[in-house]
C-alpha cells in the first residue's frame, strides 16, 4: 500500500513559525528554524530543530523516509536526545511492543489516553549526511481527525510526526539543509528545507526599539528602550566586552543615568544590572560586561540585554528637524543603525487615508431613503498633531468644504491620544453646512497625557449643489494651525448623475415649431434617476419657458433602452416632463426623445440657449427655501447622516427650519448651446466671414485678410465688453473694403449725427437685417425689436468715433462669438 505524509519543517520549542515558501505539489511551509556557529549543535534556545510530517493516508509498519544533509553533519551522541519519548518518556519501542500484533493498541495506551497527537518514531544513522526515519504505522481512519482523545482514539486530533533533527553545523558558512527522500514511498511536499544559517567568528546580534515606542518630538528625543539581541547563542560571552550606543548627526546626550540590564535569558543567578552617569554633551555611552555579568547570560539560549535612560538634545533648537537615530556596536555586537524618534516643528498633518469616491451632485440621501448614506461618504482623512502639544483645545478646529458642498454628518472612525466621545460631542454644524466644527474647550484629551502626538481618522457625509462637480477638498484651520501651512486634500470626486446629448440648431426670432435635435438622456449609474419622481426638460432662460420652449409636437415621442419605465410624458408651458415609473436596477438606462421642435417669441435676445434636465427625479436637495442662520447644531447630532436628519430640521426660530443639506439651486444639468436663436428671418446667419478682433490692434482680420483701421477695438470698463468702432462694422459688411467706392446696395452703415445712432443693413429680402444702436443706451433694436444687451453695455463715442458692442452685434447677426483670452481676440465665426 503506497504511503502520504505531509511535510512541514518547524522550529523546537518556543520557535514561531515565520512566513513561509510554499513547495512544488505541496502546501506545506519551512521556517529558517536557527542561527548559529561553524561547528555547534544546530538548535534553537537549547532544542533541536524539528521537523513536522503529517499523514494523509495509512502509514503501515516498516514505513521510513531518508533525510540527507547540506552544509550539517549527522552527529550520534545526539541521537538519544532527539529520540522520541511519549507523554511519560516511554520510547518507540515501548509503544511498539505494547501489542506487537496491534501497534494501534500502543497508540492508544500511550498517545491518545494521554491526550497526545505526536506519534512515534525511530532514528537510524547512515552516515554524516544521511539518516533514516521510521515512522509508526497509523491506520488512515485516524489521519484527517478531529477528536477529542481518550482511552479508546489512536491520538487527539490530527497526527504529526515530531521529528528532532541531531545535526551539527561544519565550518562553511551558509544555510543548512534538509532533503526529504521519498524511500520508495509517496511522500506530499519532498524537497529541501533551511534549517540553519551558520556564521563563523563569535556570533551575531539584532538591535531594536518598539516601533510605536518612536516618537515625534518638538524638542529633546527621548530614545525608547533599546534591545540587543543575540541571532547566535552566546555571542555575549566576551569577558570585559563592550555594549555602545553612539549619537548620530547633529545631537548629544543629555546628562543623566543610562541602565543596561538583563532581558530574556540573561538572568542566571540574579540579574544584569549596569549603571552610567552621563554628562551633557556626550555622544557615546558605553557599558563594559565583567565575568560576573557573562556568568549570567545563558550559553545554550538566545539572550538580550536592554539600554535605557537617554535622551538625546539637538545641537540647535531651531533646526535639526527630521528622523534621529543612535547606532548600537560593541564586542561582537553587530553594528546597527536605529530610528529612535523624529523631531519637528510644532504642526499637524492632514492626510487622506482611502482613494476619494464618486458622489453624484444634486442629491442628498436624507430626502430619499431609497439612497444609501455610504454612497455620500468621503474617503478616510486623518489630522494629527507632528508634534505632543500643537493641537489647542482653546481655541476651536474647523474642517471647510469648498462652496457648493455641504457636510450633513460624520463619522469618527478612529483616534489616538484623545477622547472620541468629546470630540464627537464637541462636533458643530456651521450656519451654511461648509463647516464642520469642534468647539473649543471641548475636553477632547481628557484621560489622555500630552506626552504624545494625537490624531483623528474620520469620514464626511456630504450634500452637493447640482452645478457642483470636481474634487471636493478638505481644510483645516484653527486650534493652533498657522493659516496656509495645511494643504486641502481631496475627499470626494463629484460627477453628474446622468449626461445630457443633443445637437446646435438654429433658430429664427419669433419662429415656432422650429425642428430640433433629438435630446438623449443616459444614467452613469443604475438607479441615478430616482424611482417615482419627475425629469423636466427646458430650454434655460430668463425669459421663461413660454416665450422659449418646447412646442407640443404631433411626432414628439419619449422611448427608454434598458429597465427604467417612464410615464406621464407631456409637454406644458413650453416644458416637457415624464415620471420615473420604475428606476433602472441592473444596469444604466437610456431615455430618447425625438420629434422635439421649440418656438421663439420675438421680445427673446439673441444668443445661444442651454438644455437643462432638471425635476424631483435628477436633482433632490432643492429648495427655494434655503435660508442661512447664525446658529450652529451642536452637541452630537452630526455623528452620521441618520442621527443628523431631525436636526437638519431643527427648529432655529419660531416661524423656519434650517434645511441644512438643501440649496437654492435648482440648474439641473445641461447641453450647452443647444439652441441658437440670429436676428435672421430664416433662421440662418447672414453673415458667413470669419472676423477677428484684436484688442489694441488698428486692424481686422477677415477670412485671414488683415485689413488697417486708424484706431483699435478695447475693453468697456463698465461691462468688461469688446468694443469695436463702426468701421470695422463695415469692412466686415463689405461696405468699406475693395468696393467702397460702389457698395453693395443692400449693405450699408449709416450715422445719424442728431440722434447719434448708427444703422446697418445687411442682406436683402427674408435675409434683410436691420440693426441700431444709440450711444448711451444699452438695448439694441433688430428688425423693429428693442433687446436689452447683456452685461448692461452701452454703445459710446470714444474720441469722436462710434463704437458698439461686438458681441451684441455678433448676437443680432446670428453668427457664434468666441473669445480667445490669451491674445485677447474676439472672433465671429470661429
């Protein structure tokens, strides 16, 4: 019957297993199990190392597998110490002839009865290298079990082979190695395991301090508990050997007592105990081990020694910021380089601590509860003091979200050296939501010395505006913190719910069911637009929806793609809208309209127009309502969106409620540009150059064509318009170009000088345009219509010559006008 066992290389003893490297076929692990010299006993804290094999079927009797060795020797004065010996001391062979004509019996006698699960085995030596173990035979019944023990099971638990490994180290230096030999028999995870590292000379050691035990400090470093450890036993074995600690960098000791005493088995027959008085401005402290120390330190067992009481003192106090280190060296003592502390500045951090998420803009989960608080939850941040001390409990902390965000509660996810529930019951709501506030005097290190620098973890809940979207920051001001020493991190990435797609079309002023582009709605997330509420679709203006506004077409028809349901489609007063019926659930979902056609009235200006998506079901932390009171909410209500929720509501007078995730912006989302409205009766622009403008520049450039005008173009100051005189006006009509002598009939630029008015006349016939404009005055009238111009420009004479606005005019001609800020170029047609 073919044989399976499991490997597993462990230390002896006391030993932990280490991260291990898994094998070929195998799950079993090995662990680097010592360290020690040329020529001794491989062992660690006076034990040989182990080897651990486990069963995965029936071990019948006469089974044995062959270890050879690498870089070690077999040595057989140590084989009756690594033999086996049961709970008792009983030997194999004990257990074997217990009942030779059933091994299980033996088993049961002297390994399960005793609560057991180490089964036995034999040493048989080869040679130097090579060792023969026989392994008691196990019926597989008992190999995967998970008893108890007791009288009547083979072992308690699952059975291991514990095997002690009687090796010496030779005189090479390297690792040791142990190499599994199947023997003929199926063996899971053979190969070659470490089992030692062998070093020549008088040994090695590990210094250390306790990570946490490193500190910031502001001033002087007190350097934490040193350990020096042997990797070798008895490296420490030096009769007048020497333990140093050495000052690095721009720093000395400060005067006072430093100890060196025994740490794990260096105490044999009473402890180590050594004591020096330093002197200020010292850079080394060493101790000097006699043998009466020596004879306390364990041989056969890796001992430490301890340093402790310095402390360290920068030569200047205003500078020699950053990490402090000590180096560790003495007899036979590796030299180390330690971190034993870092000095800084008074000051604090602000870290993030998780990637920012994505939250949609316009929503707030407090007035759906379909919407998940986590959802609108910032990445983890932490402020934390650099230094014991800078955080001012006097004085209040303030963490500031950027306009268009409001903070609706938070959620304190761990501290350090502070009081959580003082700082969450100090915790404020600013008047506008902006602020997050710890009020002063809140106690917020009660129970906790300044000794250490503190810090807080936390996440935001957040509301955003629904024309918000980017990166909201976080600052921190107040309680000690020096203003712009701090840099915002980002705690959120805000992004539209859905995207709005449509194309340009242009539109005649006082035109109806002028066909327009398909409009296209898509979610960027499944569910964005919210179950049993409304979208509403307008063209955005100040003039309303029933001057500029969908017309209720015979072909206007909504259809979705994917599984939201949309009812109730209607167009009213120049608005179109549906009811979400059923919120998409799987996946995104895409709503279609088609057969749109919009209509003018003629008191509507000149200019593109935006799409906006708006309604209950895209943006839900509208409110035209909003009002902003001086008054804070305190005392623990902004512990989580959920608790926070009555006291968003929270009566601040007698007649209001202060709507703390709400706002008074109700923008929707947009398509920009999508609907032209000229001056032209067709619809289409009538004039087709593409003119350029340079502010301070006597010229126009037409078509690429520069042509020379006597005096430049400029910026109103009143408006901060682009002002350009009438004969740019007319170069760009042709009146004044090559054919100034002969115009075109239907062109012209006339002045009234009584009325200070300018006429120009473009085009003839349903393309004829007719626009003045007055000096003084800031409306316009196109084609018999007076239309007020943006921003509040005025036409004006400038050094004896006209001058009018050349976006207004661009509006009325029904040509796009763009700005080029860098050469400070305006542009008709670009």
């Amino acid at each position: 019957m073919k044989k399976k066992i499991a490997l597993l290389l462990a230390a002896a003893m006391t030993v932990s297993m280490l991260p291990m490297s898994a094998m070929a076929g195998s799950t079993n692990t090995i662990s680097v199990t010592a360290n020690v010299k040329t020529n001794e006993a491989v062992k660690v804290n006076g034990a040989f190392t182990q080897l651990q094999i486990k069963p995965l079927d029936t071990i019948a009797s006469n089974s044995s597998i062959v270890l050879d060795l690498e870089n070690g020797e077999y040595n057989e004065d140590y084989f009756k110490e690594c033999a086996y010996k049961a709970h008792d001391g009983e030997s194999y062979d004990t257990v074997y002839n217990y009942n030779v004509n059933d091994p299980e019996a033996g088993l049961k006698a002297y390994v399960g009865a005793k609560n057991e699960r180490e089964l036995p085995y034999k040493l048989k030596y080869i040679n130097k290298t090579s060792m023969e173990v026989q392994l008691y035979p196990i019926d597989a019944k008992w190999v995967n079990q998970n008893n108890s023990g007791g009288a009547n099971e083979a072992t308690k638990g699952t059975p291991v082979y514990q095997i002690s490994l009687p090796v010496d180290a030779t005189d090479d230096e390297g690792d040791v190695k142990v190499t599994v030999d199947a023997n003929s028999t199926t063996v899971t995870g053979g190969g070659s395991y470490t089992i030692a590292k062998v070093t020549s000379g008088s040994g090695s050691t590990t210094s250390s301090v306790v990570s946490t035990d490193v500190k910031t400090h502001s001033g002087n470093i007190s350097v934490p508990q040193i350990t020096v450890k042997e990797d070798v036993s008895g490296t420490f074995t030096t009769e007048g050997g020497t333990v140093k600690v050495k000052a690095n960098g721009p720093y000395k000791f400060k005067a006072g007592t430093v100890t060196l005493k025994s740490g794990v088995n260096a105490a044999i027959g009473g402890s180590i105990a050594l004591s020096q008085t330093i002197a200020d401005g010292a850079n080394e402290v060493v101790f000097t081990l006699s043998k009466e120390d020596i004879a306390k330190i364990d041989k056969d067992k890796l001992s430490s020694l301890t340093i402790d009481g310095l402390v360290m003192v920068p030569n200047n106090d205003e500078k020699n910021y950053g990490d402090v280190y000590v180096t560790v060296s003495g007899t036979d003592i590796t030299s180390q380089q330690l971190k034993v502390g870092t000095r800084a500045d008074y000051g604090f951090n602000l870290t993030a601590m998780t990637e920012a998420p994505t939250i949609f803009a316009g929503r707030s989960p407090l007035r759906d509860d379909d919407l998940d608080d986590d959802d609108f939850k910032t990445a983890k941040f932490r402020f934390e003091e650099t230094t014991p001390g800078a955080w001012l409990t006097s004085r209040k902390l303030e963490f500031t979200v950027p306009d268009g965000v409001k903070i609706i509660g938070m959620d304190v996810d761990k501290v350090d050296k502070l009081n959580q529930s003082n700082f969450e019951n100090g915790a404020c709501l600013s008047n506008d939501g902006q602020t997050l506030r710890i009020e002063k005097d809140s106690d917020v290190f009660n129970g906790f010395s300044r000794n250490d620098a503190a810090y807080v973890d936390m996440y935001l809940y957040l509301s955003t505006d629904a024309a918000f979207t980017g990166d909201v920051t976080v600052a921190v001001s107040g309680a000690g913190v020096e203003a712009d020493t701090i840099t915002p991190v980002t705690v959120a990435k805000v992004v539209t719910p859905i995207t709005v797609e449509a194309t340009e079309t242009k539109a005649a002023m006082g035109y109806q069911n002028i066909d327009t582009s398909d409009i296209t709605i898509t979610e960027n997330a499944a569910g964005a637009l919210l179950d049993g509420n409304t979208v509403k679709l307008a063209i955005d203006s100040l003039y309303g929806s029933k001057e500029l506004g969908f017309a209720d077409a015979d072909n206007l028809t909504l259809t979705t793609d994917g599984n939201l349901e949309a009812k109730n489609f209607k167009v009213s007063d120049g608005e179109m809208s549906f009811k979400v019926d059923t919120a998409s659930y799987s996946t995104p979902s895409t709503v279609k309209i088609t057969g749109v056609q919009v209509g003018t009235t003629r008191s509507v200006p000149y200019g593109a127009y935006d799409l906006k998506v708006y309604g209950d079901a895209v943006v839900n932390n509208y409110d035209d309502d909003v009002d902003t009171y001086s008054s804070t909410i305190c005392s623990g209500s902004v512990s989580d969106p959920d608790t926070t929720a009555a006291a968003l509501n929270k009566d601040i007078d007698d007649s209001s409620t202060h709507k703390l995730d709400m706002f008074d912006v109700n923008e929707g989302f947009k398509f920009a540009g999508y609907l032209n409205v000229d001056g032209s009766a067709s619809g289409e622009s009538v004039l087709t150059k593409k003119v350029e403008v340079t502010i301070g520049e006597k010229n126009v450039v037409m078509d690429g064509e520069k042509v020379d005008t006597d005096v430049a173009a400029y910026i109103q100051a009143s408006s901060n318009s682009t002002m350009v005189p009438l004969r740019v006006v007319a170069l760009a009509l042709g009146v004044d170009s090559a054919n100034a002598a002969n115009p075109d009939e239907t062109n012209a630029v006339n002045w009234d000088a009584n009325s200070k008015t300018a006429t120009i006349v473009y085009g003839q016939g349903s393309t004829k345009t007719v626009i003045q404009f007055q000096a003084g005055s800031n409306n316009m009238n196109v084609n018999g219509s007076t239309i007020a111009m943006a921003n509040g420009v005025t036409a004006e004479i400038t050094d004896g010559r006209m001058f009018v606005p050349f976006r207004a005019l661009g509006q009325a001609f029904g040509v796009s006008v763009s700005w080029d800020a860098d050469t400070k170029t305006a542009i008709y047609n670009a």
